[in-house]
C-alpha cells in the first residue's frame, strides 16, 4: 500500500469516526450515571470548585476536560448546559483514538494500522461509549497514548517520549482509580513477553541482526534511571495537579489513595451488577432479546483471534513487531482475564481490553490478507473483511441512531427509557401552565437509584425537593402544597391515598423495570 493509498484511506477513517460520534449526540436521554457526573460538573462550572469523591463519581479528568466545551458554547450554568455540549467530550476523545493508533506504526504494519482504525471508527462498543459522558472512554484513549508513547520511547529512547508516556499514565491514574488493573495488566504483559522471548532464545540464539523481532539489541534495555524518573515524576504531577484540585484541595490526595480501597471494595459487593465471569465475551458474541434483532460482534473477536495466533508465530510481525504485537496479546489476555473474575460487572468496564481486541483484530485482518496464495483467496478475503466491517458499522448505526436506549440493545445498560422525557414533559406543561412557572415546588418522593437522572432534567426548575419515603416527605411539605409530585411506583398508593381526587396521577416508565408515578394538581 502506497503512502498516498494509505493517508486517503486512514482519513477516510477519521471522518467515519467522527460521524459516528458527533451526530446527534441528544439522540439518547441521559443515563443515571451520565446525569450524575453532569450534575457534579456544574458545580465546578458555577462556583469553579471541585472536591474529589473517594466513594463515587471516579477521578476529576472529565470535569475539566469538560470545561473548555462549556466555555465555547458559552454555558456558564448548570441549567445552561445540555447533553451535546457535555457529550462531545468522550465524543471528540473516541475520535482521537484514531490518530493515537498512529503511534503504533512499526509495531503495526500499514494495512494493520488501517484496520484497526477502521474497526475504532465503526465499532458499536466504542462509538456508543463514545457518546456517553462517563470517564470510558478517555481512559482507553489516555491507555492507548501510555501504550504509544511506550512504544515509540522503546524505538528511540528518547526523553520526550518517557515524559510524554508519563504524561500518559498520570491522566490515566486522574481518570478513573481501577487503571490500577491496567498499569497491572501492563507490568504482565512485560513480564510474560520476557519470559516468552526469554525461552525462544535459548531455543533458538541466532537472529537475524536488525530485524524487528531482535531479542538483545538496544530496544531490550531497560530505560535509563534519568528517563525512568521523568517518566514518574511526569505522572505524579499530572495525578497530584487533578486529584489535588490544582492545589485547592490537599485532602484529594489522601482521598484518591482511599478511593482504591473503596472501590475495590464494591467490586466485591456487585449487586445488581453482578454477573458470571463471561458476561463481556457473550455480549460481545452473541445478544439478543426476544424479539429483538441479533447483535454479534463475532467478527471482531475471529480477527482479534487470528492476530492473537499470528502474534505468537515465528514470523510475527513481518510488516511490524512481534514483540509489539505479543506485548498487546498478553496485555490484552491478562486485562481481560483480570475484568472478568471481578463480580462487578457493566458493559463499558471492557472498553480497556477491548482495545487490545481491535488492534489484534487488525492484525489479523492484514495477516489474512497477506496469506492469500492463489488469485481467488486474494478476491475472496478480502471480500469477506468488507462485509464484515460493513456489518459492525450497520450495527454501530443501529446502536447509536436506531435503538440507543432500546433494552435490546446489549450496550444500553440501565438505560434511561424514552418514555421517562414524557414525564418532564408533563412537568413542564404544568410548570408552563401555572403562575410561577419553574419556581413550582416539585416533590420527589423514590430512592436513590430511581430518583436520577431527575435532577438533570429538572435543573432548571427553582424548587425541587428529594425525600426517600412519604414519611419523610410529609414532615417537610403538607400533602396538597406541592402542584407537582413524583413518586417511585412503590410510593404511589400512599402518596395517591394522601394527595386525594385534586391530583391527575400518571406513570412513566423509568428504566426496565422502574417505573415512576406522576400527580399533577388539577386546575380550578
């Protein structure tokens, strides 16, 4: 492939990247645990403050990141705010995946390179994270850049790649406190590539000089003590600038250290996301809900298979590194391996080794192009790697602009139904319909789990007021003195009983299986 070919085909890529990621981005109402972090970034653009939660939210690097977008819409207020502008945060950061695989070149030949872009572009796990405002995605992003900057550092030695890989691992460190696993799952990697060329070595001493597959040229040093120390004084400050809140918040770092424990802690206390340990594999290959269409990423997964095989033959890395690609197989079996066993289980939890899978996958897609002997093999594969990537892009589509909060849908997890912005429509007409419009007292009487994402979608309303039980909410507010009240469905006899005939109730579905009451004082 000429570089001409290459660069058309690479930015055609990037384009289907950020189509996938860009286009109504408003199209999905706003999960609980979107809700949530949106709600913990207005008050940072309010009041510019900003205190790490040990026990929930994760690290501080999408509230920042955040910011800019705020400032250039314009937004200075939570009410200001809404799902596009909050959105095109992991959007923008899905998209950038792209160029970073670019640093894997050498690792990765040309063609490799081009699949797995291509795979990132299209993919339904990636785009549909991507267009989640939660810390995923910027965590596989910074992941990949650590891996990259890794790798370019292990062909030059340079100091600016060791600071930058430092860079790197402490944004990953600021995003979330589980990249723990990943700096694990990396030092195994590490470990199992020695061990593995360590033995292939002694079977087999003579190599060929100045290829890639080289067991004891420069690029197996370790790096110097002076690079070593930049690497980790580049990352202690990237973690210490975040979780000490640029220095306006000392105690955030002891609060990071605790939030490790916390949550590993409930890792082994699950839930209701607990699940068996090959949750991520069967979502991957095979969902579907009764009546429901078949989702299948198996594509993805034969590919990721056959680089993983071609990655440890002999000749690996012919266009690239072998080494490079058994470093990202390991890494990606002992991260998958590690995700697994933990109980604690959501869909975007894969995303770190699912990026293992695509640049295995394009591996691999290169390597069956590259063994077609005969004039028919050479047509019909890769025919075959069209209609499958055609396929993934079908099923992006889908999962994104067709079904985004469909419980069909494997990556729609939890997902805020539809039905529910029904309900804050009906809040509006009532607010719109009385004298002090969005200053109506509105009583919220659910548990925590079924009371987000109202407070996101009820931002702009003046009053708003959360109980958890009907006793509770009746030591503060008289029955009858709130013109709007929403109630979890548990709730709904009692409040109904105590609200009498002047009250219009409703119900609006919240997510599968939670459905919430709305009572709308009557006109006169």
């Amino acid at each position: 492939m000429t570089k001409r070919a290459f660069r058309g085909l690479f930015l055609c890529a990037v384009l289907g990247a950020l189509a996938f990621r860009l286009v109504r981005l408003d199209v999905r109402p706003m999960h609980p645990d979107e809700a949530n972090q949106a709600v913990k970034f207005g008050r940072l653009l309010e009041r510019g403050e900003y205190r790490f939660d040990p026990g929930d939210h994760h690290g501080p690097t999408l509230y920042y990141l955040t910011l800019p977008s705020a400032w250039a819409a314009g937004d200075r207020t939570l009410a200001a705010l809404d799902e596009r502008v909050l959105r095109l945060v992991p959007a923008l950061a899905g998209a950038a995946l792209l160029l970073v695989i670019l640093l894997f070149a050498g690792g990765l030949g040309r063609g490799a390179i081009l699949a797995a872009a291509a795979l990132a572009a299209v993919s339904p796990a990636l785009t549909y994270y991507s267009r989640f405002y939660i810390q995923e995605t910027l965590l596989v992003l910074f992941l990949a850049a650590l891996v990259g900057c890794g790798w370019r550092y292990a062909r030059k030695r340079s100091p600016a790649w060791a600071f930058l890989a430092g860079v790197s691992a402490g944004m990953m460190a600021a995003t979330k406190e589980t990249s723990l696993i990943l700096f694990g799952g990396l030092a195994a990697a590490f470990l199992l590539l020695s061990i593995f060329e360590s033995v292939r070595t002694r079977r087999r001493p003579v190599l060929t000089a100045g290829d890639a597959w080289v067991w004891r040229d420069t690029r197996t040093k370790l790096p110097s003590a002076g690079h070593a120390l930049l690497f980790l004084a580049a990352g202690a400050a990237v973690a210490v600038l975040f979780y000490s809140s640029f220095f306006s918040n000392i105690p955030g770092l002891a609060d990071a250290v605790r939030a490790v424990g916390m949550s590993f802690a409930r890792a082994g206390r699950p839930g209701v996301h607990a699940h068996p340990w090959p949750y991520y594999f069967q979502t991957l290959a095979y969902s579907k809900a009764a009546g429901g269409p078949l989702w299948s990423e198996a594509f993805l997964l034969a590919l990721a298979l056959a680089g993983g095989i071609a990655a440890l033959r002999r000749d690996a890395g012919r266009n690239g590194s072998g080494r490079f690609l058994r470093f990202i197989l390991f890494f990606t079996a002992v991260t998958a391996a590690a995700y697994s066993l933990i109980p604690y289980k959501t869909p975007w939890n894969m995303l770190p080794f699912y990026l293992g899978l695509v640049i295995l996958a394009g591996d691999g897609a290169a390597a069956l192009v590259r063994i077609g002997r005969s004039r028919f093999v050479r047509i019909l594969v890769p025919a075959i790697l069209v209609l499958g990537f055609a396929g993934l892009a079908a099923q992006g589509y889908r999962a994104n602009f067709v079904s985004p909060a469909d419980p069909a849908n494997p990556y729609a997890y939890a997902q805020t139904s539809p039905d529910f912005l029904k309900l804050v429509a009906a809040v509006e007409r009532a607010a719109a319909a009385a004298p002090e419009k969005r200053e109506i007292l509105v009583e919220v009487v659910a548990p925590p789990e079924e009371t987000w994402p109202l407070p996101w979608y009820l931002r702009r309303f003046g009053k708003v007021g959360y109980w958890t039980s009907p006793e509770a909410a009746a030591k503060d507010v008289p029955a009858g003195r709130a013109p709007v009240v929403i109630s979890s469905a548990a709730f709904a006899g009692d409040m109904a009983a105590a609200l009498g005939d002047g009250y219009a109730q409703s119900f609006y579905g919240l997510r599968p299986e939670v459905v919430l009451s709305l009572f709308v004082r009557r006109g006169p």
